[in-house]
C-alpha cells in the first residue's frame, strides 16, 4: 500500500518509496499509517500486489523500522521537483520520472476507508485487491 503524494515528482527526495506489506493486516495497516505515514490526513490506500510494483523499481525489500510491514522500494531514478529555472538536463529527468510514476501509479486500487477517523479499518479488505 502507498502514500498517494509519494507518487509525484519533486516529493520524495530519497528515491525511495515507501510502502506497507498487506499481510500484517488491514486494521494494523491503517494504525501503522496513521501513526508514521498519513497523520491525521488518513483517507484510506492505493494497494497492489508486491509482483507488480517489483518491476517498476530497482529492489523491493523490507525496512522494518519504523514498524513491522515496512517495505522501500527502491525506483534507481531521480524524481525531481519542476521549477521554472530547471536546467535541461533535469528537464528530461523530469519527464522521465512523470512517465514512470505514472506506469507505477497505474498498478495501484485505490480503496477509500468510509470511516477514517476510526482505530480500525472499516473499509473492504484489503487482501482481496
């Protein structure tokens, strides 16, 4: 599962994404991204399968720090934020980074939680997508 604003350029200095495993549960999931990732602009997830986010970056492994399901994928490209002096070369970078977050973005469901202010998971489970 994923931060929806990791997915634009210029947002994530570190070239890596952050990402939750689904197996550690729907109700810890939402907990653990209250708690480290969305604060109190949780909405819900965008979630796939972990075979079809593997191709679109460099490694996949787990990060247990902050918490237990803590997964980086690692993209192997810049993302860099498009400013009005941006100089050519970040340019094209830029327009490389958008065409790949968008290939990457296109492998995510967004599930919205009806209920987001709630300790639990209240939505659909999240397994099932």
């Amino acid at each position: 599962m994923i931060k929806a604003g990791s997915l634009r350029p210029g947002t994530n200095a570190s070239g890596k994404l952050s990402l939750i495993r689904q197996q550690i549960g729907d109700s810890h999931a939402k907990q653990a991204s209250k708690q480290y990732v969305h604060k109190e602009h949780f909405w819900g997830f965008g979630t796939a399968r972990a075979a079809r986010v593997r191709p679109h970056g460099e490694s996949l492994e787990n990060h247990p720090d902050p918490f237990d399901g803590h997964v980086n994928l690692e993209l192997g490209y810049p993302t860099p934020a498009l400013t009005p002096d941006m100089p050519m070369e970040m340019t094209a970078a830029y327009a490389a980074a958008i065409d790949k977050l968008q290939k990457l973005s296109a492998e995510y469901v967004v599930i919205a939680d009806p209920d987001p202010h709630s300790v639990d998971w209240t939505g659909p489970s999240l397994q099932a997508a």
